[in-house]
C-alpha cells in the first residue's frame, strides 16, 4: 500500500498528458481504447479511482450510463465539474468497497488503483460480485520504476474467479502516454465468467428394433434405477465420439457387435434426474440381425434382457429412457426432460410429463404431411402393412376403431377402413394411386424384405424381370398386398429409372 495525499494531487493530477482532457491525441487515443473494451451497446459502468473523472467522461461521450468513485473529496469535485450535463454520477468511498449498496454493473474500469489497494485479492472479489453474469473487468496497470503489479502477478488473482482474461500490452502506444515509455504498461480484461465452464455428462443410447418390438435391460447391482427398465445405454469417454461410445457401449452391454453404417440418429435428448446433474444423451436407432442375436453380456448389472412392443412399452421404466422412447416413436429429433429434485426417477403412469419437444428449423410448406390407404379389410391391411412399414422402420403411431397408423419421422401412412367406404375393389391401373416406393438400405435388405414378404400376405410382381422391373441399374422389388395395393421398395444402389414399360 502506498500512501499518497490524493487531496492534494488533485490539483495538478490532469496536467500528466494521460490524465487530463488538454492533450487531444492521448484523449483520443484512450478514448479509442475505451471504446473497444466497453459493450458496443448502452450499458452501466463503474470507474473506480476515478481521479478527475477523464475515463468516466470519454466513457459517458460514447453513451454509457457512468457511476465514478473516488476516496479524495477534491478529486469527486473535480470529476463532477468536468461531468457536469452527462448524467454521471460521482461519489466519494474507498474503489475496494465502492459505496453503490446492491446495484450491478456491465463495466468495472479501474485504472492505476490495484497496485494500491492493501489487499487486492479481496478487492477483485468484491468487484466480481458487483458485475452483471458476462459482464467484465477493465483493469489498467503497469510497473513503474520497480513500483506496480505486473501482468503475471494481476492474471494468477484474476484466474481465481475466471478463465477469460485478454491481455494488452500498452507500452508500445505512445500515444496514451505523450511520450516513449520502457516499463511494463497493459490492460487486462476479464469477464466475469465461472473459473470452470459447465459440463455435461454425454451420454448413448441403443434402440435395437426387432419389427414393432424394442430391446429393454433391467438394471441391477448399479446403485442407480435398479429394478427398471432401461435401453443398452453408457456415456461416452474422452476422446471418445458419440458413435464409437455407442458402438462400444452395445459390444459391452450387449455382445453387439455393430458397424458404424447400422447406426441411425434418433434422437438428441438434454435431461437431468431428480438432484443429479445435466446430461446430453444421443439416442440411436439399429435394426435386429438374426444372425447377430442380442446376449446379456453384463449379468452381474443386468437382471433380465427382453424384447418389448414400442406401441405398449411397460411402466417399470426409468422415467428419461420412456420419454425418449414415446419420443422417437412421436417422429421427435430434439427433447428436453428435466426432473425436478424430489421426483421419482422411475416413470410414473399419468404423473406429471417432463418431457419437452423442439421444434427443429425449416421450412414445413409443401413437405408430405401423410398419405391415407382406404381398405376392406383393416385386419388383412394391418397384418400386412404393420409388418412392412415396421420393418421399414415405422413405428406404430394412432390407434382407433377404423384405423391404424405408423410414423418415420414427421410424416406417417394411415389405413383406414372407413364407414364411408364404397363397394368396389381397389385397382393400380385406374387414375388414382398406384403405388407407394419406400427406400432399403441396400440390396440385402432388399433380398431379405423380398423373401419374406409372402408371409405376410405380400407378392412379388413382374418376379422375371426382378429386381431390375423398374429398368437396368434401378434395383427394386415390386410387391402388391391382397387387396391390390402396391408398394416399390427401392434399394439405395438403385437410381432413378426411365419410365419403366410395366403396369
């Protein structure tokens, strides 16, 4: 601390050219520097130390609404006389504990004050509380004749109470200083930003589908949800991508062996249980390969593996994992489900919803909203229909007494068996629909569809020319239910064909 007799400095402190308004180029050249260090929009600055006020009048001449702060009675009446008409404001106190009761600031600027407070470490504490959340400090120091605080020395007090601090090294400008300078002359900005930015856990999830079903494990031994429902799940680790912690998580948990190509993003979900923390999970849709069965890889946190309906999950569920799940099969990308302390983290049947979808940008204009099948038969049309828009990745979606439907997305495909129906069978060769195409993943899945269409009530037509019925190079197959109704299911080696001669 360095005792100084400010009273009686007050009148001659502006005849150092960095200290008063007679020097226009030093004026102008602090004026410049204010203007990039405080908010280019109207905000409240406090100028501790202000002296004569000269900063708290270039800082009120580019709009801010300034408060200055000086402990010399003789300096405050010179700082009001000279910010006489700009509607500042000038008190006199101590710059460590400014006399401003529980007001907030955008802008702290002190400039030559910390190297004189007797204890800087409590002062910049206390000036952190009186800042705005992103509001910042604008300290200007220097070293003088081995007297000061050095940049070094100021940063390690400010990295107690944040990470963003911007240097400036002033000595160079002579400008500011009417003359060459050879000591150690800077500003430091610092924000008024936590010393630890908030992190969250990011978590994956698998939805496996096997049809309409969809592959659950029962927590055990974990300490967390055991005795619920939950999908094949972890978080990612460092270093780690959301794909590959997937990936890894379903080898683990599961005895999946996945590829990177079999994934499919569901849905991104931000959730927090009841007392824990913010989480950011990625859910990931994989379709069953019977060649490849799911096993419980971890019985000693797994109780029960099984498949379940998507149309009627079971209540027994932790509360986040049946949200995102009555997501995905909504055709929502982007959820929210925060718990509040307290809370169950097991879903409650009618209980209070936590689950909130975001709406994603675009355009909605012209996009298929969804396409409604007539039948004769909703029974018929639902066995064969459920299990192709199924294993196409549709998933049930209303339920009524003439109708079903399935949904992919924003879109859906209804079947209706309407009251209104009138006599006569549906056929492709009439003006009117002709058929539905739905893109597969490939020709395997294309073969695999193929074969098992029959089944279900579905057959192959043009089976001569398949799967090239649509012209060389389109590979698709060709199938109508019994109703008449026919579906393409082009394989996305396939390209667009020429207008194919079929019927």
């Amino acid at each position: 601390m360095t005792t100084i007799d400010w009273d009686a400095m007050a009148g001659s402190f502006d005849e150092e050219p960095d200290h008063g308004p007679p020097h226009p180029a030093v004026r102008d050249a602090w004026a410049g520097r204010l203007e990039s260090w405080l908010p280019a929009t109207r905000g409240d600055v406090l100028d501790l130390g202000c002296g004569t006020g000269s900063l708290s009048l270039l800082a009120a001449g580019q709009g801010h609404r300034v408060t200055a702060v000086d402990r010399s009675p003789r300096m405050a009446d010179l700082a009001r006389a000279k910010l006489a008409g700009t509607g500042a404001e000038v008190l006199v106190g101590d710059a460590a504990r400014p006399p401003v009761g529980e007001r907030a600031f955008d802008v702290i600027v002190a400039r030559h004050v910390v190297w004189l407070l007797p204890d800087p470490a409590a002062a910049l504490e206390h000036w952190f509380g009186l800042l705005k959340p992103g509001g910042r400090l604008v300290l200007v120091e220097g070293v003088w004749n081995g007297t000061g605080l050095s940049a070094t020395a100021l940063t390690a007090l400010l990295s107690a109470h944040t990470e963003r601090i911007h240097h400036e090294d002033l000595a160079p400008d002579t400008r500011l200083w009417g003359k060459e300078v050879d000591d150690e002359r800077y500003a430091l900005i610092a924000r008024a930003m936590p010393p630890h930015r908030h992190t969250e856990v990011v978590d994956v999830h698998l939805i496996l589908r096997r049809g309409p079903d969809v592959l659950l494990a029962r927590r055990a031994n974990t300490g967390y949800a055991d005795g619920l429902l939950h999908m094949p799940s972890g978080h990612a680790e460092d270093g780690e991508d959301v794909r590959e912690a997937m990936i890894r998580e379903a080898a683990e948990e599961i005895g999946l062996d996945l590829d990177p190509d079999e994934l499919r993003v569901a849905l991104v979900m931000q959730h927090r249980g009841p007392g824990g923390g913010a989480r950011m999970g990625w859910f990931f849709v994989a379709e069953y390969d019977p060649e490849r069965p799911p096993r419980n890889a971890e019985p000693e946190k797994c109780s029960e593996l099984d498949w379940f309906p998507l149309a009627a999950l079971p209540d027994d569920m932790v509360a986040y994992c049946r949200a995102g799940l009555d997501g995905y099969r909504a055709g929502e990308h982007f959820m929210i489900h925060w718990h509040r302390d307290g809370e169950p983290i097991a879903y409650v049947p009618g209980g209070a919803g936590r689950d909130v979808p975001l709406p994603t940008a675009g355009e909605a204009t012209g996009r298929v909203h969804h396409i409604e099948l007539w039948v004769a038969d909703l029974a018929a049309a639902e066995r064969s229909w459920g299990w192709l828009l199924g294993r196409l990745g549709h998933v049930p979606y209303q339920h009524w007494a003439h109708g079903r439907s399935w949904r992919r997305g924003d879109a859906y495909v209804v079947l209706e068996q309407s009251p209104d129906l009138v006599a006569g069978d549906h056929d492709r060769r009439r003006p009117g629909l002709n058929h539905l195409a739905f893109h597969v993943a490939d020709r395997a899945a294309l073969d695999a569809l193929t074969a098992e269409a029959p089944a279900y009530g579905w057959r192959l037509l043009f089976p001569d020319r398949h799967p090239y019925a649509g012209g060389d190079g389109h590979c698709a197959a060709y199938l109508e239910d019994p109703a008449g109704h026919e579906v393409e299911l082009v394989s996305a080696s396939g390209r667009a064909p020429e207008p194919p001669g079929r019927s």
